[in-house]
C-alpha cells in the first residue's frame, strides 16, 4: 500500500538550512584583541597581570624558563622590564626576581653568603639571568650529582650518584687510595671516604683528585702537582686520600691535572694552577713544586669558565661570555730544550664561540 491510497496525507521532506545554537558570545576579532593587557585595563573576563605580580613570579620560576627566554621577557612587555618592588631589591624586574629564585635553588649558589653572590654576580656581566645562566651551564659540563667515569693514564676512577668512589689498575704510588701500592685489577671502593660525598675526579700519571661537594679536595699518589720526579726530585707516595689544605679557602667544583701543571676551578668561575709556574710557564714566578694555587691572569681573570681540561702542556677552558655566548679559551705552553734546561713561553689563544 502506498502513501495516495491509504487515505493518510504524505509527508512532506524540507531540506532546512543546519543552523547551530550558540551558547557562549561571538569571538573577539583579531583588531579588537592587539593589545595586550597588563596594567588593569582589561574588559570583564580579563585578567591583568598587574592585578597579582606574585603569581607571576611564582610561574616564572616554578616552570624554570631558560635565563634567555626570561631575558626576552624584559625585551618585549614593559611589564617584565619595570621594578617588581619586590625584597629583596625592590629595583629588580620580575624575571630577574625569578632568575634570582632559581640561583637559589643550586646547591653551589646556595651557601653563598651575599659577598660572594654580588661577586659572582659582577663576574658574569651584573645581571642573575647571566649568573643562572653560568650556574646551569656549570652543573651541565661538570655532570654535578651523576656517575662518572675517569680513565688516567695507569689506573681509572668511578664515582657513583651517591658520591662513592671506586678504582682500580696500576697502583705504584698509592694513586688507588686504598692504603698499599699493590696493583688491583678488581674495582674497590675507597674506604677512607666514607661520609665523604664526592662530586668530580681526576686522574693523572701516578695521581688521583677527588673533589667533594662542599668544595674541598683529596689527593692520593704523587704528592706533587707538576711533572712527577720533577728535575731529579722524588716524591713520597700517599697511599689514602688526603685533604689539600692550600685549597682550604677555594670552593673548588672541578680539577684537572695536566703533565707538568694542575688546575682546579672554583665555583665563582675562577682558574687556578699550582705547579711549573716558574720561567713564565704559568706566568706566577714560582719553583716547580709549588703547592699554593695562583688565580690564571690575562683574558681568564675576569671572565667566568665554567669547564676546564688540561693535556700534556695545554689547558682548555669553556668561558662564559656577558653577550650570551660560550667561548673556548686554549692556554698553551710550548717549550724547547735550551742548555738542559726547558724555556717555556706561555700562549693564549681563543677558539671560535659557541652558542647554547
């Protein structure tokens, strides 16, 4: 049966335009939405970034932005670049206040007494976005807080997150620090340290360094800084890690140990090196068993490094630029036999400039 002879009127299909129903108000055009607003000038439903500046800060430093987006901030909103009037300097902008947090936060910035931040502060350029940004460059070349691995020339050495060390191979001088000069072939903590948590190593020819994270440093081996035997002069083996008390007033965060020289960094980005300092070597004027160290003059002097690495009469520094940018700095001392006696004359060279 169809629909004309059933008696039943047909139905009737409309093609109705689909028509939505709108529950919230139309968007806001592009035009009426160019200014941004932080001041307090917002419609109903805004809200001013001036109305809670604390909140601000709070995100700035609980979602760490890197120090260079921190700095764009102040370069593009004149909201970020006014003073936060904020303690402790009412003068510093929201984005330094939160560099400044987040400096807090680093275990080397943290039991800075205020002397020493202001000075850190002048060395990398008067700003704490470039002082976070030295810090955090620094944890990441120095592998603060994780395991390491040392290969020296003889004998190699093992650091575990924790702080425990552990080496093993040749053992002539005591380098192992295990209380004999027996060669190991098993690798064996060193007992000695225990309660002692260790942040960086280094090993050299029959030497072993170990820093601490609260910036001392332990030598076992050799206990010489320079070349060993150094013109015919023996030296005493140490068998267990010892304290450097010439390094007692230095905060010291990495060592390197070269073949004639060693160099230690401390956590303000200075480069000291003991040893081989006379006839211009290291430009300190000093006999070669010199145990004191010399703060590294010339282009290092005011510039904060944030790594150092040192070879057979080399060292190599990563420099921390005010504009932003890293830079390889090569120390090089070059030398010649002259009467029996080494002339060395010293070079500094910079490599070209990185940027991360």
């Amino acid at each position: 049966m169809d629909a004309t002879t059933s008696g039943k009127p047909a139905l009737q299909y409309h093609n109705l335009p689909e028509q939505p129903v709108s529950t919230t108000s139309p968007p806001v055009s592009p035009y009426q939405r160019q200014k941004r607003h932080c001041f307090g000038d917002a419609t109903p439903g805004e809200f001013p970034l001036a109305a809670s500046p604390s909140i601000v800060l709070h995100v700035l430093t609980e979602c760490k932005l890197d120090p260079r987006d921190l700095a764009n901030l102040e370069a593009t909103c004149s909201f970020f670049s006014q003073p936060a009037n904020f303690a402790p300097d009412c003068s510093l902008s929201l984005p330094e206040l939160a560099a400044l947090d987040m400096c807090n936060k680093r275990v080397i910035f943290k039991p800075m007494n205020e002397e020493e931040r202001q000075e850190m502060k002048r060395r990398c350029g008067g700003s704490w976005k470039l002082v976070l940004r030295f810090l955090l460059a620094g944890e990441a070349c120095c592998r603060r807080g994780k395991s390491q691995a040392v290969a020296g020339p003889g004998h190699s050495i093992a650091v575990t997150s924790k702080g425990e060390v552990y080496t093993f191979g040749c053992n002539n001088s005591g380098q192992l620090g295990h209380g004999h000069t027996d060669e190991e072939t098993r690798i064996l903590p060193v007992r000695s340290l225990q309660g002692i948590r260790i942040i960086q190593a280094a090993a050299g020819t029959g030497r072993t360094m170990l820093i601490s994270d609260n910036g001392n440093v332990y030598t076992c081996g050799r206990d010489s800084f320079g070349e060993a035997d150094y013109e015919g002069e023996r030296t005493r083996p140490v068998t267990t890690p010892q304290l450097v008390t010439s390094l007692k007033n230095i905060f010291v965060v990495q060592a390197a140990i070269g073949n004639f020289f060693t160099a230690i960094l401390s956590r303000e980005g200075k480069v000291y090196t003991l040893s081989w300092g006379n006839d211009g070597r290291l430009g300190h004027q000093t006999e070669a068993g010199d145990v004191e160290p010399r703060p590294l003059l010339g282009p290092l002097e005011n510039v904060p490094v944030v790594q150092i690495a040192a070879g057979y009469c080399y060292l190599l520094a990563l420099a921390c630029l005010p504009n932003g940018r890293f830079t390889r700095l090569v120390v090089v001392w070059e030398g010649s036999l002259v009467t029996g006696q080494k002339q060395m004359r010293s070079i500094l060279r910079l490599s070209s400039s990185l940027s991360y």
